[in-house]
C-alpha cells in the first residue's frame, strides 16, 4: 500500500511545515497599516452642561 511510505509524505510536511516557519513570519511582520494610530492628549476634555428647555 503506497500510502503507507512516509517519504513523500515527510518531505511534504517539512517542506510545508518549513514556509509556515520561515518565509510568511517576516512577510507578515513586515506589512504597515495606512493609519498609525495616533497618541491622544492626557488632558482631559472639558465637560460643558446641557442647558436644553425641558417643556
């Protein structure tokens, strides 16, 4: 039964298992979002009442 014979199949998964490891970490790492969050001021802002007419 050909199935059986781990050496294709060993190959494969090192190999598979080898771009998993290697070559997509530092692609993915790499990628930079359009929109750096920027850092907001500590102060915080001032609250000012509501005066709505409640009739």
């Amino acid at each position: 039964m050909p199935q059986l014979n781990p050496s294709p199949w060993l190959a494969i998964l090192i190999f598979s298992w080898s771009v998993f490891l290697i070559v997509i970490p530092p692609k993915i790492m790499a990628h930079s979002f359009p929109n750096e969050p920027t850092l907001q001021s500590t102060e915080k802002p001032k609250a000012e009442p509501w005066n709505w007419p409640w009739h």
